[in-house]
C-alpha cells in the first residue's frame, strides 16, 4: 500500500511482552482498546476478529485495531508461544491508508525485517540506553509501516547480550520451566547452577537487573499470569497452579501486592481494553 510523508507520524509503545500458552487455550471475546501487532513463534492460532476468522501459524503477524473485537483459540495439541506490542498512534496518521484497508495478518518470508524490528525494541525497552525511547519509537514505525505496505524482506537478526551468570540461570530455568508450570527454586539452586554463591549472584543480579534472583523469578512468574488472564480463560485457580502458587488464595495476595489489584479485577479491566502492565523485566519475559 502506498504511504505518505512518515515525518509526522508519532506512536506511543504501551505495553511488549511474550506470552506462552498451554495446549488447548482460549482468549476472549475482548474488545481492542489500541492497537496491537502480535507475532506467532511456536504453534497455531485461529484468531477471529469482527467476524471473521484466520488461521496464523508460526511466522505470521497479527494486526488489531482500537474497537475490534477478537478471540484466539490456541493449538489443541501443543504449547503455543507468541510477542505482542500494543501501541497508540498520537499524530500523523493521515500519511497511512485508512486502517480498515490494513492487512490484518501477514505470513513472514525467511530474513524478514518485522523480527528483528521486535527484538531490537525489546532490547531497548529492557537496557534504556541512551536516547531509547525516540530509537524504540522509530523501530515501532518502521515495523507498522513495514507491515502496512508488505515491503518485509532483509537479513539475519540479533539478539540482546546480558551478564553471562545471568544467562545461565535464566537458561536454566527456562529448561526447568519448559513444562509449562513455573516451579520457583531457590537461591541455592541457582547458585549451583551458576557456579558462584548465593551472595556473588545476588549482586551481579542487582547490579544487572535491579533486584536478586528470587524476586526477578517471582516477576516472571507474575508477569506470566498477568498474560495469562489477560490472553486466556483459564481459571484463576489453574493459573495459579502453572505459575507456582500453592493455591489461588497466596496467588491472589501476592499479585494485588504488586499489580494493586486482585487477578479477577485484572482480568476484567484487560478484557474491557486496559494493557497488560508491563514490569521491568518484560525484555527477559522471552522465557
């Protein structure tokens, strides 16, 4: 499609993240507040919008629009793992065609320019180097714009670089939580992992991260069932089972103490519109 002078054109990220689903999963009806590009990565999705149904697998790109309604039914027979960004658009939007004449999915060639787009926004909203935020919006541009027009070849993509000790715990419990239920360790068992003691990682997570590794774990597993209300049906209860809580009452507890809200509140406002809030670890969430 044919774009007009891009100068103008001003974005707002509001919220990126990854999302992991289990076999079988549903999400919605929801009621699009912004709009969102989500990147199918492992397993199929039918997503339906407004009526009409799509079948994505992995490589494909989903765009929704502010007001759509859509629901997504996940693979039945495996995990299905997939990015999103929502995102506002603030000014120019008269340089675009009009956006009910959008593609709504697009089918990734091999060396596409959309994925490494994604991961190089990811990095910088996770590291916040100098001048971020403009860089991060001109990735976002170039990514709606790119996916606007179907111009999407290039090359070869990159991925973000974090302290090796860090690395390998995350490694690590990546394989531990590969199973779908995120089974919390301890400081020990991560220090193991990581060859060092407990005191020695503790300080190059703070240094690293902003915090040790029992609360940047804690994050994630928090951050998941955020996704996971907001992007599924599933139960409270099941919710938190697969996100390491001994029982909905202890999870519900610890995710008003951090989100200032109970999960069916969360749940609700998401399904209304509202974004997933993102945490400060959302550039690690590729978990």
């Amino acid at each position: 499609m044919p774009l007009g002078d891009l100068s103008s054109l001003r974005l707002r990220i509001n919220a990126t993240g990854m999302a992991n689903y289990p076999a079988g999963t549903s999400f919605g009806p929801r009621l699009l507040g912004d709009y969102e590009l989500v990147w199918i990565i492992q397993g199929q999705v039918d997503w339906e919008v407004d009526g009409t149904s799509f079948a994505a697998t992995p490589g494909s790109v989903i765009l929704g629009r502010p007001g759509q309604r859509d629901f997504f039914r996940w693979e039945p027979e495996r995990r299905t793992r997939h990015g999103f960004i929502h995102f506002s658009i603030l000014a120019g939007i008269d340089a675009l065609p009009a956006p009910e004449s959008w593609p709504q999915v697009c089918v990734l060639p091999e060396g596409d320019i959309l994925r490494p787009l994604f991961g190089h926004l990811g990095h910088l909203l996770a590291h916040r180097p100098e001048g971020h935020e403009e860089l991060a919006q001109g990735a976002l541009r170039q990514a709606l714009t790119t996916f606007i027009s179907g111009a999407v070849a290039t090359s070869e993509r990159s991925t973000p670089v974090e302290h090796p000790l860090v690395q390998a715990v995350f490694a690590w419990v990546h394989e531990l939580w590969s199973d779908g239920t995120m089974d919390p360790p301890t400081l020990g068992d991560c220090a193991r992992v990581a060859g060092v003691t407990r005191a020695h990682l503790a300080r190059v997570f703070k240094t690293e991260i902003g915090m040790g590794p029992i609360e940047a774990l804690r994050t994630l597993r928090l951050d998941r069932a955020a996704m996971l209300l907001s992007r599924t049906n599933l139960p409270i209860q099941d919710i938190a089972a697969q996100t390491g809580f001994p029982n909905a009452f202890h999870f519900s507890k610890v995710f008003h103490a951090v989100y200032g809200r109970s999960p069916r509140d969360m749940r609700k406002a998401m399904l209304a519109g509202e974004v997933v809030p993102m945490s400060s670890l959302h550039g690690s969430t590729r978990l």
